[in-house]
C-alpha cells in the first residue's frame, strides 16, 4: 500500500471559525464539533487521496450499507492541553490498532497506520484552539470507518470511508452512576464481536439501557449470555470492584473491549502494590461483599468516562448502595491518570505522546 506523506492531506480550511459560539464552561459530552474533520475513501482496494475539509453533513447514497448493515466501526481517544499549551494523546497506538482489530472482525480494510497518524496530527494541529487546558477540559476524538457502498445486497461492502471528528469535551457522566445488572438482556455472546468496537453493540444496548432508566439506573453491568452469573462490562466502561483492598476485574475476551482505561489502571494498581485479580467475577460474590461490608467501591473505567464511580446497583429487585470511601481507589487512580494525561506527573509508561 501507498504511503501518504502529511503534505500529501488536501486540506480545505473552513472561512470563519465556530468557535466564538462554543460556551466551553458548559459543554456536554458529543454535541459541538471542532470546525474540520479528517475524510479518507475506500475505492477499488485502495484508501484514497486524505482530505481534511470544514465539519458538515455527508452525501451518501441511500442504499450505503452501513445504513442497513450497520458495518461500522469507532474509536474514542482524547488529546489534553497541559499549562504551557503543548498537546497530548495517550496511548494512541492502543486506539489505532484496536480500531484495525473491530474493523478485521467486520470485514473491513485495515486503516494504514501513518494516514491514520498523520491526518489525526493535521487535524489536532489546524483545531488546536479548541483543545483547551485544565483538568477536565480535552478533545474527545473519534475516528471511525463506514461501509459506503451503494448496494443493499448483503455482504462485505468493496467502498469504505474512514473519518476522524473531534469534540471538545467535559466529563461524561456527572456525579456518580447506578447501574443494573442484567438477568436477561446480553451484550454478547462467544464467537460474538463484543470486543470490537462496532456500531451495532452500542445500539444494541439502548432498548435494555432505556428499560433501566426507566428504574433509575443509567447504565447496566452486562453478565456472560450463557448463565448471566458473571459480570462482564458497562457498555460505555470496564469495571473494577474493590473487594477490602483487592481489586477485581473480569478478564477480556471477545465479548469484553479491551480497554485501554481498563488496561492502564491494572498497570498503575500493580506499579502500586495494590493487588488486581483479573479473572471471572460473579454476582453472587459482589452481592455478598456488598452483604457484609467488603465491598467498598464499584468503579468503571473508560476514555469518555475516565474513572466514574458507581454508588448503586441493583440485581434481581434489589437495590445495594456502596458507601463513598474516604481513601478512594476511583479517586486516587483518576487523578493519578489525569496527572500522565495532562502532563502534571512523571510518565513512567511512556504512555504521553506529545503532538508536534
Ligand atoms: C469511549 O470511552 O470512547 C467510548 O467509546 C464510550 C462512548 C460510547 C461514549
């Protein structure tokens, strides 16, 4: 495949800037958009000429298969602005292979690793004003691959589109979370595509999500499809219990995403001391920790909800409430990542990339 160099992207700027409309103290999460996005086509086995254009609509043919496939595939990263205004990303690579790794799962091309790099850096580069400092503050970037081609006949689509847009961002839940543990509803099944980061497991989670709210949760802890006795993941987070000072965490397969959240606070607990188990949780045993007091906090762990506590759950018509801690783990490995993040603390992972 072609290399595209950076001086290879055409870019179209747009005439005048969004920007001065955007009140950035009240942003709430995937509504605004940065004034560009980041296009690059699919056709005839080859990824096209990338392009970087004012954000807008997309023409597409109505009979594009994504629409009736749903052969769609995403990433959520962020970029962070420390004090002095330099820029950056953590652990893109995580996010550039995973993306590559949910679209193979599809059917999909892969997405060539320096248009990937080069159109995200044009991108962060010609947007830069909207990433702002401060903890809290960050770009929230989402790439993502359609499948384009005009055809209903239903197979792998031959015509693709890969886009990046990007959102500034706040927190995306606020205060605390309950969530509900399913007892019929499954996100995925062995042999499934859980793992990926397809379209069609988000939208399959809204009509149980919605049925949840309904009782007051605004997530569901998803169980395994065969027996719905083990916790899995949150659907927008993985999860982490603390068990006295033991955290737990379900082990990833290819029902659970592999989280990079997930996967950099398993790192920071272990460099710690703080003992992780990673293996299949059950209910019954997080049910009977919040019975008799060992379980201290339930936490999910993701890019748009960073480190989000959950103060409830229920399960089988019962409602379990978790104390707030005063030596919180949430607390502790939130700020502990957003110090790497926004470049306030020694990166002993090398997992900062800073954007030249
Ligand atoms: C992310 O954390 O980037 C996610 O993908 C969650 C998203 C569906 C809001």
């Amino acid at each position: 495949m072609e290399n595209a160099l950076p001086q290879e992207i055409e870019i179209t700027k747009i005439a005048t800037s969004k920007i001065t409309e955007v009140d950035f103290e009240n942003l709430t999460f995937g509504n605004i958009f940065t004034d560009h996005m980041f296009v690059c086509d699919y056709v005839n086995g080859e990824w096209q000429t990338p392009k970087i254009v004012p954000y807008g609509p997309l023409t597409l043919d109505p009979s594009a298969r994504v629409f009736h496939y749903g052969q769609a595939v995403f990433e959520g990263m962020k970029a962070y602005k420390d004090e002095q205004g330099d820029t950056y990303l953590f652990r893109p690579d995580e996010n550039y292979n995973r993306i590559n790794k949910s679209a193979e799962r599809l059917a999909m091309p892969a997405f060539p690793e320096n248009y990937f790099f080069d159109g995200l850096y044009a991108l962060l580069k010609l947007d830069n004003a909207w990433i702002k400092s401060g903890e809290g503050n960050s770009l929230y970037i989402r790439p993502f691959v359609i499948a384009t081609q005009p055809s209903v006949s239903a197979s792998e689509a031959d015509q693709y589109r890969f886009m990046i847009i990007c959102s500034p961002a706040q927190s995306y839940y606020s205060g605390d979370v309950s969530v509900l543990v399913a007892e019929k509803f499954s996100r995925s099944a062995n042999g499934g595509f859980g793992y990926a980061k397809a379209a069609g497991n988000y939208a399959g989670q809204f009509y149980p999500t919605k049925l949840a709210k309904e009782q007051g949760y605004q997530q569901i802890i998803w169980t395994d499809s065969n027996t719905h006795e083990y916790v899995e993941e949150a659907g927008t987070m993985n999860l982490f219990f603390r068990v006295n000072d033991t955290l737990l965490t379900a082990p990833i397969s290819d029902r659970i995403l592999d989280g990079v959240t997930r996967k950099s606070l398993i790192a920071l607990a272990e460099k710690q001391g703080i003992v992780v188990e990673v293996r299949p949780i059950k209910v019954s045993e997080i049910v009977a920790a919040a019975k008799d007091g060992s379980l201290k906090e339930i936490f999910g762990a993701g890019t748009a909800a960073v480190v989000s506590p959950v103060k409830a759950f229920g399960y089988k018509g019962a409602h379990y409430e978790v104390a707030p801690q005063e030596n919180s783990y949430a607390a502790h490995f939130k700020k502990a990542l957003l110090d790497i993040q926004y470049n306030m603390a020694e990166d002993a992972f090398g997992w900062r990339v800073k954007v030249q």
